[in-house]
C-alpha cells in the first residue's frame, strides 16, 4: 500500500522531486556533495531538466532508504560496541571501534555519535568524549546542541572546569554552531557544586557578550553559587532582577527563602514566607511533581540579555539596600502580611507539591530561627503551621527546639521530645545532641546521657563534649569513661575540645585537696601520656588550653619539674600569659617561691604581658617571703598597665601586714576598699578573722563580723570556726553559742530562697530538732549535692540544740547581734 501510494505521487511530481526530499534532510549543508555523488552513481543526474520514468525514480529512492536504514543500524551497533568497550575498560578496543565509525564509508552526523557521548558525560569520561571530539573535527562533522551538551557535562562531571570553560569559549567564535543557554547552565551548576566563582564569572560575561540570555535555572544557580560565598547583597541584586522579569511563584520564592536563611537575612526570608502562603491562599501554585522532583508548570522563557542588566555577576557587592519589601511590592501585593488571616483554602492543603514546598519553607526559616535564637518568631511560625493546616515534620521540631530551647529551658526541650514521641514522630539525632547539650549546660547530667545513649548516628562531637564538661565541673569521671565508651562506640572521633577536657578530668589522679605522693604521680603520668598518644593518632597537637590543663594537673599533684620541663618545651611552640599563671600558681601553693621569681622574670624577658592574675599571684608570693615593700611595688606595676586592684589584690595585701601582726595597717586597706566600691568577698574578712582567732583578739573578731553585715557578706564554715572558738578559748560559751547561732541563720538566708520564717517549721522538724537518728545523715547528703554551706549551718543549728539552748531564728532575738551593731555599726 505504502509502495503504491509513493509511486502515484512521484508520477505526478518533477523528477527532481527525490533528489530535493533527499538533500534537504541532511543534518548538514557540507553533506550534500556527497549525497549528490552518491545520488548520481545511482543514474539520477543531478543537474538536468529531463524527465525520468516512476519506475526508475522509485527503485532509486526506495534503495536508499534501505542502504540508508542498513548504514544507521551498523553505526547504531558500532556505537554500543564503543560504550561496552569502556564499560569494561578496554580503552584501546574503544578507540579502534570510533576509528572504525569514523573512517566508514557511509556519511556521519553528530547524531550518530550521541550516545558514545552521552556515555561519557554520565561515566564521567572526559579523556574519551574529547578523543570523539577531536575524530569528529578531523572528519569536519558539526556539532549539535545535544552534542556540545554531552562534550560539557563529561568535562564538567569529570573535573575539568577550565578545559570546559576553554572550549565553550572556543566554540562561541563558530558561527556554524554556538553554545545554547542549557550548556551554560550545566556549567554554573558545576561552578556552584565545586564552588569556583571565578570560571561562574567568566561565563556569565560570555552569556551576556553573546546575548544568550537567563532562564529559572540559571537564576537557581546563581542563588546557590551566592549563598556558598556567603554574598548577601549579591542574593538581594539577583531578587531584583528576578522580579522584573518573572513573577513570583511559590518555587522560585522558595529558592529565595532558602537563601536568605542560609545567609542569616531572617528578616527577608520571613516577608518572602508570608508572601508564598498569600500566593497559596489564592491557589497560584504552578507546580507538580514530574520524575519524582517538582516542576514548575509555567513556561520558562528565557530573559534576552541585555547590556544594561549585569546586576547578577557573581561577585559584585555593592548592594546595600534592603530590597525584599520592594520586591514583594513591585507585583502589587502587600509584604505586611499577618500570619493570623492567611488561610489555605478548601483542597488546598491536599496538594501535595504546593503542601511540601510551603512546610520545607517554614522548616527554613524555623531553622534560622534556631541559629539567632529568636524563640517568639519560630513559635508565630510553629501557631502559623497549624492554621493553615501544614503538619510539622521532625526536620520541623529540628529547628524549632534549637529556637526555643536555651540551656537556661532545657526543659521545654524535653517537653518537645515527648510531644513528638506522642505524634509519632522520631527526633533527629541532630536534635537528641541538642537538647542533650542543653541538659548538660544545666548540669543534668543524667537527662543528657540518657538522650545521647539514644542517638544512632553523629558526626560531630559537641554534645558529647558539653556532657564531658559538666562531668569535669561536677567531678564525676567514672560518667565521663561511660561517655568516651559511647564516642567509640559510634565510632565518633575527638576533637581538640574532647581532649582538653580528657586531660582536665584524668590529668589529676587524686581528689580535691589532697596531696600527691609517688604512686598518683606515676599513675598521672601514665594517664597523660596515654591521652596524648591518642591524640597524635587523630593528628592533632597539643592547644594552648590542653597545656594548660596538664600543666596544671602536674602543678596538682606536686610534680614541679615535670611541670617546668614541658613548660620549657611548650615555649619553643606557643605559650600565653594564661599558662604562665598556672605555673606560678602551681609553684606558689608548692612554697617554691624562688621558682616562682625566676619564672615571673623570665616572662617578662620573653615578652609576655602580665596580666592582672599575674600580678595578684607574685603579690601573694610576697606575703609568703613576708615583703610588704615588694607587693607595693608590683601594685604600681599592676596600676601602670592599667589593672585596678580587685579583692584579692587587697587579700593579698592584708594577709602581708597581717603576718607581721599590723593590724591596723590591715584594718585601714579593709576601710580603703570600701571606700573605694571594691566588694571584698567572704575570703578577705576570714584573711583578718583567722590572724585575729590566732592572737585572740575578741574586739577586732567582732568588728570584722559587723562589717560583713553591713557589706552584706554572707559567713560561711570557716566564718563560724573562727567566731565560734575565739569565743570559747576566752571561756565565753554562751556568747559563742549565740555567735554560732546567728551566724548560721545568716548562712541559710543566702541559701534557702524562701523566708526563714516560712521553712521555719520545716527546717526544725527535718533536721534542726529531728528525734530521728537519720536526721544528721541526711544533713550530711546535702554536702554531696553541693550545698556545703546549708549542710553546716544545719549542722550548727542542731549542735546547738543538742546543748540545750533554744534555736533563735531572728536576729532581732539575739542581745549579742543587737550589742554589736550598736558598737561597730
């Protein structure tokens, strides 16, 4: 039938009918000679005006087609012969199979090499696809769109963005073929994945001295290649230009609030969110899901490049105004939106495309929300998700705890978690880490290990640090073994951090004040070598805070020249004034007050500033090698580098005069720091009340009491045994028991938050006149909760109503409180 119709309508044709048909499909103009020779051995003469029998025309024509059909089918053959070659690594068999397409003797089109091609830009196999290339000039075959495409994306994909950016620029000088805009598209999403800005510039400067124009897509990369050069105003000059030749859509702005977030603009990403959900209220979605990935269904036509408009060039700047506002406002849609009257419409929230594009929006801006802490704008956000009926995800509660739960609120965290677990929701490892971190800056060590036992996967160690952190400041190593079980158990590697704090919590084998002997410094150590041959096997070197923490963990356990040695050692490196001070300090409470002079000297030949801790320590020393003269002269030093005395510096001074039993001198430097607002603190008054119990002095004992009233000092254990024994070794035992009273109750009012008058009753059923033989053990439990100074004014209470005195608990009821401030006050 087909044969049939084909004759009747070339008998009512020109001869020269065939030959036209035939040229004119050619992919190529430099292909028509030899179609015409071919054409001509055929017995059609290619330049006559006669005429020709159907039959002759017929067979002529039906016989290339065949010959033609035959010819595509073996290059269709030898090109998938090519790309098994490669997929098996016989790069030589490749290359003599393109050998062979090339030099066959039917003629070649770019078409018949795409899918060698095509192959190579998905391998990736630059080396090949630029071998093909290069047999394809030598044949003088064009290039097609598809084909310059393929040749970009396998040196793209394979690493070679300057060779690809050098042949687009070459190709750009052929008028018989120029790169089209998706080839440079392809290649600034290579500019953004590599992050070269410099090869983005370039082709931008190409696509606009060739006017080939911007579509979304280039837009798109653009944005991302803006945000991975944290470049603000280059993101708000892309807006703009944006806006005045496109609409917004929900997919575009979503692409502009992604960026804004990620470079901090919350601000700009909040009214672009508000004017997304508007746009949604109205049903203007355009969008729908195509091959699992959502498309805009408008049409994308590209933007005519024009000189006038480079505002897009990558590293421009410049750009200082706030221009989101006037880019909502240039469609005539308001940007002041208020979240409480914007409502999906009915069906609506059931389109899935437009559903997932508002909730990934919100769960940015949340997500920004988190890294300012702004908690009333994330909560607006999270009140906003549930009116418009979008349900948050667990990327959602993410970022919505990291706003809202600060280490102060760790409870609302926990709270979120449990609101989760009830939606059904599984957290995030990311988000167990945070709240865990929370917990631990708040010490609650046990909801922290409890929340990082649960978390599957982490690369980071942060978490794990803060929980190691609190374990150092509560002094619980055995938890902190279990943690570094847990860091190795997730094949989690430390960090510097995690080793600084290591050092801090096992460079110390004995507790607090106790002294070291042989066996801890051995086993310290032991510890600190153990800890930094680790640490050398994840590459890292010692920093200045992990020096000084095995600085001073050897300063604690009394190993004074293993100290100065990697003093030494360190100095050679790095060394800051800190670490100066750890040693002096160490050096100090070792009574090598020798060690400590030569030390401090050689500092400040080396060149390293003293600071105010610095002075204060060396002023310390001079009270141990009792030279007043010498103290006054590092306060001058102390004052002309600009440090004021503080309390200590007045301690120090004090405890000087003090041993030299010149208390009047000493009682003169307490009134000069009042004088002059410096608030000394419970241990400068108990510097004077110890030298004063010593000599016996009942008259300067109870002066020094009235002051701490008056200065709102609250006493602590050692305050009541000076007092209390002044008193006793005079033979005035009720006056000591009175003292002893009202100074407790003072001890409990800077501990107990309620009034005395409200945990009265309490306090004496409980502990202060308890029968029960539990009773002093329980006061004693409070000591291992940290509450030493409630444990001994407790204690002091209930001795004393042992001895049979009844318990005031008003100072107003005391004759001896009353007595004082009269005298002194």
């Amino acid at each position: 039938m087909y044969r049939a119709l084909l004759i009747l309508v070339l008998c009512k044709c020109r001869w020269r009918s065939p030959l036209r048909f035939i040229v004119g499909s050619s992919s190529s103009s430099k292909l028509r000679p030899t179609l015409s020779r071919e054409l001509g051995r055929s017995g059609i003469d290619n330049g006559g005006s006669g005429g020709c029998s159907c039959s002759r025309s017929v067979t002529t024509l039906i016989g290339n087609e065949f010959i033609q059909c035959q010819d595509e089918s073996t290059r269709k053959v030898l090109q998938e012969k090519i790309i098994d070659a490669l997929r098996s690594g016989e790069r030589p068999g490749a290359s003599a199979l393109l050998s062979k397409l090339i030099h066959g003797n039917n003629p070649l089109s770019a078409d018949d090499f795409h899918g060698v091609l095509k192959y190579c830009a998905r391998s990736p196999d630059p080396v090949f696809v630029m071998e093909t290339y290069s047999a394809m000039c030598k044949k003088e075959i064009n290039l097609d769109s598809r084909s310059l495409l393929f040749i970009v994306q396998a040196l793209c994909n394979g690493g070679h963005l300057d060779k690809a950016s050098e042949f687009i620029q070459a190709l750009g000088g052929n008028d018989s073929i120029s790169p089209l805009l998706p080839v440079y598209n392809y290649f600034l999403g290579a500019c953004v994945k590599t992050r070269n800005g410099n090869y983005a510039s370039r082709c931008l400067e190409l696509m606009d001295q060739r006017r080939v124009g911007k579509n979304e897509i280039t837009y798109a990369a653009l944005l991302k290649l803006a945000v991975l050069q944290r470049n603000l105003p280059s993101v708000n000059e892309i807006l703009k230009h944006y806006v005045d030749h496109y609409s917004l859509s929900i997919l575009s702005l979503r692409k502009f609030i992604w960026s804004f977030t990620r470079l901090g603009d919350l601000k700009s990403a909040y009214e672009l969110l508000q004017h997304m959900v508007a746009l949604a209220s109205r049903g203007e979605l355009f969008v729908k899901f195509k091959s699992g990935k959502l498309h805009s269904t408008r049409l994308d036509i590209p933007i005519p490049s024009s000189t006038q408009t480079r505002s897009e060039k990558v590293a421009l700047g410049g750009v200082n105004d706030h221009t989101v506002s006037l880019m909502v406002d240039a469609h005539g849609k308001s940007n002041g939106i208020e979240s409480s009257n914007v409502v999906l419409p009915k069906g609506q929230s059931n389109n899935i495309p437009a559903t997932r594009i508002l909730r990934w929006s919100f769960n940015d801006v949340i997500h920004a929300c988190g890294q300012s802490k702004n908690s009333e704008l994330a909560e607006q956000l999270m009140l906003q998700m549930q009116n418009l009926g979008l349900v948050p995800s667990s990327h959602t509660y993410d970022g919505f705890i990291r706003a809202v739960a600060f280490p102060g609120a760790y409870e609302y965290g926990m709270t979120l978690l449990n609101v989760m677990q009830q939606k059904n929701l599984k957290p995030y490892n990311s988000t167990l880490a945070t709240v865990s971190a929370y917990c631990s800056k708040a010490f609650q060590v046990d909801l922290a290990e409890h929340l990082l036992d649960q978390v599957s996967e982490c690369s980071y160690a942060y978490p794990f640090n803060n929980l190691l952190a609190a374990c150092d400041s509560l002094d619980q190593p055995e938890r902190a073994v279990r943690v570094l079980a847990r860091m190795k158990q997730l094949n989690l590697r430390p960090d510097m951090r995690t080793y600084e704090l290591l050092f801090s919590l096992f460079g110390n084998v004995n507790a607090p004040y106790e002294e070291g002997n042989m066996l801890s410094q051995v086993d310290c150590c032991k510890r600190i070598n153990a800890i930094e041959m680790d640490m050398v096997r994840n590459g890292l070197q010692h920093s200045p805070i992990s020096t000084r923490n095995v600085l001073r963990a050897l300063g604690a356990e009394g190993m004074v020249n293993e100290m100065i040695r990697r003093l030494q050692r360190a100095e050679n490196m790095y060394l800051e004034t800190p670490t100066y001070n750890i040693v002096l300090q160490s050096l100090l409470e070792a009574n090598e007050t020798n060690m400590v002079i030569k030390i401090f000297k050689r500092m400040k030949a080396c060149g390293y500033p003293a600071d105010a801790a610095t002075y204060n320590i060396m002023i310390d020393c001079c009270s141990i090698i009792h030279s007043y003269k010498s103290a006054c002269a590092l306060v001058s030093m102390m004052i002309r580098d600009g440090f004021s005395p503080k309390a200590v510096t007045f301690t120090a001074l004090m405890k000087i005069l003090l041993n030299d039993e010149n208390f009047e001198e000493a009682l003169n430097l307490l009134d000069q720091a009042a004088s002059e607002g410096i608030h000394l603190d419970v241990l400068s008054y108990n510097t004077v009340l110890r030298k004063a119990f010593e000599k016996g002095m009942i008259d300067v004992v109870e002066y020094i009491v009235e002051q701490m009233r008056i200065e709102k000092v609250n006493p602590d254990p050692s305050t009541c045994h000076f007092v209390f024994n002044c008193y006793v070794e005079k033979g005035y035992h009720t006056t000591a028991i009175e003292a002893l009273n009202v100074l407790s109750l003072r001890m409990l009012g800077g501990e107990v938050k309620e009034s005395l008058q409200e945990k009265k009753t309490e306090l004496e059923e409980s502990f202060v006149t308890s029968e029960d033989p539990e009773a002093e053990t329980k006061i004693i439990e409070l000591f291992r909760d940290s509450q030493e100074h409630l444990a001994a004014a407790l204690l002091n209470l209930r001795w004393c109503s042992m001895l049979g005195v009844r318990v005031i608990w008003s100072e107003e009821q005391s004759p001896w409180a009353k007595g004082l401030s009269n005298k002194y006050g």
